[in-house]
C-alpha cells in the first residue's frame, strides 16, 4: 500500500470513529442535568431538541458525503499506474472518451445536489418547528446586553411593583415558555443557551425576540456567542429553571426591597455605599439611591451564585476583591477600583452580604 492510499485510510477510520463517539456521547448523557450545563449536544428543551436533530441530519449526511470522497480517492489511488520520475507520460487517455467515467460523474453530481436539497428541507421543518411552541402563559423577560454583563428584567404582571430587575441570572419555572425581548445598548452582542436554544443576536438600536422553555431543573449556562470586546468571554449569563412554587417563591422575593442592614457594621456599610462612587452606578431597591442604571442591580444581589456575570464566585471574599480591584479580574470593565480602607471595605462586604 502507498503512503498516500495509507494516508487516506487513516482519515477515513479517524472520521469514522469520531461520528461513533459522538453518537455514543450524545446518548451517554443522564436526564437530568448537572449544574452549569453548556453543552449544544444535550437539550433540555424542545428548542434545543430541534437543533439537536438538525444537527445530527448535518452530521451523518455531511459525514456519509466525507467518507463516500475519500474512499473515491483511495480507489483512483489504488487504480492508478505505478510511475517514477523517469516514466514516460501517458497520453493515451486525452482524447479517448470514457462514458462509464462520465456517467460516475453525473452521478455523484445528482447525490450531492439531492443531499443539499435535503438539508434545505431540513432547516426549513425545523425552522417551522420552532415557531409552533406553544406561548400559553408565558414568562416575559427583557434582556439588555452590556459589555460585559446582561440586564435582566422581568416584565408580567399589570402593575408597576411586578416588574422588577436582576442581573447575569435569569430564573424561569419549569415547562412553562418564555418570551425574552432583546436588546444592546453599546455593541452587538449575542445570547445562547445552548441547552435550551439557539443563538440570537442583540444589535444596538433594534430589538429580537428569543422563545425558549425548559423541560427539566437545572442551572444552564448561557454565554455572549459574539465577540463584544475584551472581555466577551467573561460574559456568562445563568439560567435557572425550577420548579413553579420555587420560582414563584424567588419572584416574591424579588419584588421585596432591599432589606435593611441589621448590625453596626452592615449600617456602616450601607453609609460607605450611599457615600463613594457605588452609588452612582448600581441600583438598590428600598435605599436612597435606587435611580442608578450604569452598572448591575444590586437589590438582592447576595441571592446570586456569581459575580461579574459568571466571573466570579459570589462569596464574601471574592466580592471584596471585586471592590478593591475589578480590572485584575476582568480587564477593560466600566468598574473602577474603589479606594477604601480595609474597615469600610469589610463593612461595604457586609451590607451587600445580606442583600438576599
């Protein structure tokens, strides 16, 4: 066997086995998932699901098209003339007509041109698919995309006191749909849960509209999918699907102000914040400085899991590193350093430590 036939049968095995593994993979996965999923492969909605079979379709076929090439290549390999620099050439062939040669053509032409038709097909159905999910009772949402964090607004309800706003988490009860209105107000920006859904581009100026629903309890992770600037990496977004008495319970904390400190040094806190530059940028429902919108809504903010939309882990400590010096930790971020003393900084921690 040559080295180029040798070559060739390795990539056709290499293909071969990576479409095994994926498959294998894909139904490997247990039913319900772990925290943070992110992971296109696996839905846990019926958005995704359609995605998902897309996906597959595109696979196997474009897979099927790969492998049906390269065992052409072998074969014309393996057929061809053995020759050397000092072999004559063959001119035999130049003008000699090869009908069964053409005939292979036209048909390969035919298969290839039916295989587009048929993914075609397929991302129109499913197209189609995705816009027949049922909107009853559906959860409206509106998310602002910023760099590098998202704004999360909750709109049901007829009065005013039922909309309310958090940041870089976004809940939602299980098996009921959700109607997120996007929209950017720097630079074009893109959200995706790939669990629950594909890709949506928020565009400064315009607005988009993104139906998902979750079919299972779970933290799914959810990402800016187009490059935004530095730190367009750092700009995760969770999405926390739970069930109807638990969200509606997060719901009516939500709606709850900011409560208020109850220690000496949490009090101490509050006046730090209310003094410096915080409060010129973040919201506090309940507090004397609630109009601010430059940075994230910190009303219950000790309620969220992550800081600096999924950059950090919301504990104490890291929140007080966050204050002192965001740009170590995120790079180019609208947040200053906040120059306090280790006393009011331990105090500013322990005011927005008890905002739950």
């Amino acid at each position: 066997m040559t080295p180029a036939i040798h070559l060739f049968m390795r990539l056709l095995l290499g293909a071969a086995v990576t479409v095994v593994m994926l498959s294998l993979a894909d139904y490997a996965m247990a039913a319900t998932p772990v925290d943070t999923v992110h992971d296109a492969l696996h839905a846990f909605g019926p958005q995704a699901a359609h995605f998902g079979k897309l996906w597959n379709i595109f696979l196997f076929t474009c897979t099927a098209v790969f492998a049906a090439i390269l065992i052409a290549l072998v074969i014309a390999l393996r057929r061809a003339p053995p020759a050397d620099e000092s072999s004559a050439a063959d001119l035999s062939n130049v003008n000699r007509q090869e009908p069964a040669l053409k005939r292979h053509v036209t048909r390969a032409v035919v298969a290839s041109a039916l295989a587009l038709v048929a993914l075609i097909v397929a991302s129109v159905f499913t197209d189609r698919a995705m816009a027949r999910l049922s909107l009853v009772n559906a959860v409206n949402v509106e998310i602002t995309g910023h760099q590098w964090w998202w704004t999360v607004r909750y709109i049901d309800g007829p009065n005013a006191s039922d909309i309310f706003t958090t940041a870089n988490e976004m809940h939602i009860p299980v098996g009921r749909p959700v109607i997120i209105q996007l929209s950017a107000d720097d630079v074009i920006h893109s959200l995706w849960v790939p669990n629950l859904a594909g890709k949506k581009d928020l565009i400064p100026g315009r607005s988009a509209t993104l139906q998902l629903r979750a079919d299972h309890p779970g933290i799914y992770r959810g990402q800016c999918a187009e490059f935004c600037g530095l730190e367009h990496a750092l700009m995760g977004l969770l999405v926390i699907a739970e069930p109807q008495d638990q969200y509606d319970r997060w719901v009516a904390g939500q709606k709850q102000p900011a409560p208020e400190p109850q220690d000496a040094q949490a009090q101490r806190g509050k006046q730090v914040f209310q003094s410096s530059s915080c409060a010129m940028c973040h919201a506090i429902a309940g507090a004397d400085f609630a109009g601010a919108q430059r940075g994230p809504d910190l009303t219950h903010v000790a309620s969220r899991q992550t800081l600096a939309a999924g950059t950090l882990k919301n504990t104490r400590e890291e929140m007080a590193a966050w204050i002192r010096d965001p740009q170590t930790h995120k790079p180019g971020t609208a947040m200053p350093a906040t120059p306090l003393s280790q006393e009011d900084l331990d105090a500013v921690v322990a005011y927005l430590g008890g905002l739950k």
